[in-house]
C-alpha cells in the first residue's frame, strides 16, 4: 500500500466504527476519511456474532447513555432498515418472572422500560404470557411488542457500501501495530504500510484498550473477554416459539441471561452463557493466548472482579461444561425442551471493560485523547444504538477538532 495521509482514520469496522464512518462522510464530505480493520472484511467480531436483536431500551437506567442511546438508535436503525430494503421483524419479547421472588425486579424493568420511553410495554399475568408463548411458563411476565430482529452483518455491510461512495475509503486486512503521535499528527504503522492521521476515532471493540495504550493514554479499564455460547433449537411442532423469551436478569450484571431468540432466517437459538474467555478473540473452548492471560493476571481489576463475582463466574463455567445444566436453565421458560432439541450453535465474545477495583462498567464508556476519541465500551445495545453513538461521537469530534 505505501503512505497514505488522511484527515480522519478509524480504527474498527464493527458496526459503531462503520456507523461513524457513514455519519462523518454524509455530514463532512470533505473530510478525507479511512477506515481500516485487521480482518479481510467487515464486522467480523461483536457484530457478527451476536443474536440479531433490536433491542428497545428495556433493561438500562433512565438517564444513562445506554438508556438515551438505544431508543433512539432502534428508530434510526429501522429507518435505515426501510430505506435500502435490509429485512427485520418486530418479533415481540417476553421477559418471565419464574416465581414471586423475581416480581420485584420485573416491575424495576417495567417501570424502567417506561421511563425510557419505551413503546407498548405490557405487565401480562401466567394466561396472558401463554396466549403470546403457548409453550412457555412463569408467574407474570412483561410483553414488549417493539423489540425486533435483524442481521447485524448486512446493515454493516450496507453501511460500508454507502462510506465508499463519498470522500472515503476501507481498508481490510490492515492491523495496527504501532501508534506514534506528534505535532502534526498521528502516524500509525501497519501490516500494510504508514499511515498519517489529524485524528483517530477507537472503535477497536475487543482491542480498544489496546489501541488506547499504543496511543500512551492513560485509561482506568481492561477489556476482559466473554465467551457466549448458543445452542440450535431443532425445529418441531410441539416446541414451537414465536418471538424472544427471556429469564429476569441479575442487575447486577449486563448479561441478560440463557433466553431463547428467533433470528431473521427464522431460526430459533438458546443462549448465550457469559464464561471468560482465554483469548479476546476466544470463540472456541480450546482458544488460548497466553500473552493475553498473563497481561490479564497481572491487572488487579481481574482478581477484585473474581473475587466478588466467583459464584456466578463458577455457575456459567459449569453450564458450559454440562449441556444438561444448559438445558436446566432453558427448562425455567420452556419446559419441554431437552437436550436433543439441541444442537451445538455458533458463539460470540463480548468485549467487557472492567475498572481497577473490578466494577463490570455498566454504561458505555466513550473517552477522548488530544488526537482521538476512544469508545472503550460498547457491548450491548451498541449494535441497535449504532446510529445514536455515532451522533454523540462526531458531535464530540466536531466540537474537539474544529471539524466544519
């Protein structure tokens, strides 16, 4: 490739990296823009491995970005769905409170859900749950029609198609090995030659910390991988499922729990666990990068987080091993489903920051550097709030760099 010199160079073509691309060349045609990704195409890590969901901003504290960013971002995106003909479905969700100790926490998410203006939501008793989910069981439930179901990998792909239209280019199979800033700009050196850059956008999902550290910023967190495992339900007739069912979550983490998800093909998967992972980019069991463990073991945020959170940790760990505790878990919502319906499924690792003392950050967590913003936590909803995200991230930039 040689030298290239660029205005802009973002670092990650995830959706949210894709989805400023898209935003900074509609707004900013002028701007010579790169995008470049160290895998041979786009979304290739978070956004294509994960369940397909549009979510409706059910789960997240009024006020905080996640809350702000996702009923929004799900507007844009089914917008953007109409506009180049990408197929979704508002397929409906159902999250089951299995018994009375788990009311409480249904109506928090209720009262949440309204709080953040999500539309439609319905607190529905154990008849009316199975008149939506006739195979499904619990004690109340709350219904969101407005939840729906899309694939992630063709909305980036799409995106990417309307960036390389204007002043803006891709560039795949390019990883960043190096990051040197001076007066005059940001100079990056790759597997396929230097780069100069005014400014650099991190939207390097499981290496944003990473790519934060080779700029010589100073960040509080470390991304720690989590390995979601799915299942395949075989499709039969006494198993049938409609839409989205999901167990009450533990709040105090931003796993939503083993649930059940139609996909867009029409599918139906069982999953995902949340296990650590060994490897960031950890899809396998068997994945291991011992570079990654040690640089993990000597982060203190990883040993303050196991220790408050080893059961949970040992729960998840055992329902990866054993495909009977698996199915347990699947049991609480569906209870006539075992473990032949089940054929093993495809998996994805969350990129998880994680603070010093071991707070599993709950909220997305976007920084910036005298030449760069840094989304350094982004899990779920990002993909639905793609377009949200991007708003606030070029706004930052605009108002930090003098873009006109």
């Amino acid at each position: 490739m040689g030298f290239k010199k660029v205005d802009v160079c973002i670092i990650g073509t995830g959706i949210v990296g894709l989805a400023v691309g898209l935003r900074i060349s509609k707004q900013f045609p002028n701007i010579k823009l790169l995008i470049l990704d160290k895998e041979n195409a786009v979304a290739r890590h978070q956004t294509g491995h994960n369940s397909g969901v549009i979510h409706a901003g059910l789960y997240y504290p009024p006020g905080s970005y996640k809350a702000q960013w996702c009923t929004t971002g799900a507007k844009f995106l089914i917008d953007y769905c109409k506009n180049y003909d990408i197929p979704y479905e508002l397929s409906g969700k159902l999250v089951i409170a299995s018994d009375s100790s788990e009311e409480k926490t249904l109506n928090d998410l209720y009262d949440r859900g309204v709080s953040n203006g999500v539309q439609g939501l319905r607190k529905l008793n154990k008849d009316q749950l199975t008149e939506i989910e006739p195979n499904v069981v619990g004690n109340s439930a709350i219904y969101s029609p407005n939840t729906g179901i899309v694939d992630y990998t063709k909305i980036s792909e799409s995106f990417a198609s309307n960036i390389i239209q204007g002043n803006a280019e891709i560039l795949t199979g390019c990883q960043v090995m190096d990051i040197v800033s001076k007066n005059e700009g940001v100079f990056l050196q790759t597997t396929k030659g230097d780069i100069e850059s005014k400014t650099i956008i991190n939207c390097a999902g499981l290496q944003a910390d990473d790519i934060a550290k080779k700029m010589d910023v100073e960040i509080d967190v470390r991304i720690i991988p989590f390995r979601g495992e799915y299942y395949t339900v075989k499709p039969r007739d006494s198993l049938f499922i409609r839409g989205l069912i999901y167990p009450v979550p533990d709040p105090r983490f931003p796993f939503l729990g083993v649930h059940f998800t139609k996909r867009i093909d029409g599918s139906i998967e069982a999953g995902p666990n949340a296990v650590l992972a060994f490897a960031r980019e950890g899809y396998k069991k068997t994945d291991f990068d011992i570079k990654e463990i040690l640089g993990l073991l000597r982060f203190s945020g990883f040993w303050y987080m196991s220790f408050k959170y080893w059961k949970m940790g040992l729960d998840e760990q055992m329902r990866s091993i054993s495909k009977k505790l698996f199915v347990k878990s699947l049991q609480k919502l569906v209870p006539g489903i075992n473990e032949a319906d089940l054929i093993s499924g495809g998996s994805g690792v969350r990129a998880q920051a994680v603070d010093k003392k071991g707070g599993i950050i709950q909220d997305f967590k976007i920084i910036q550097s005298p030449s760069a913003v840094h989304v350094l936590n982004a899990p779920s909803p990002a993909a639905t709030s793609s377009l949200s995200i991007s708003q606030h991230i070029v706004d930052v930039a605009k108002k930090q760099f003098g873009w006109v």
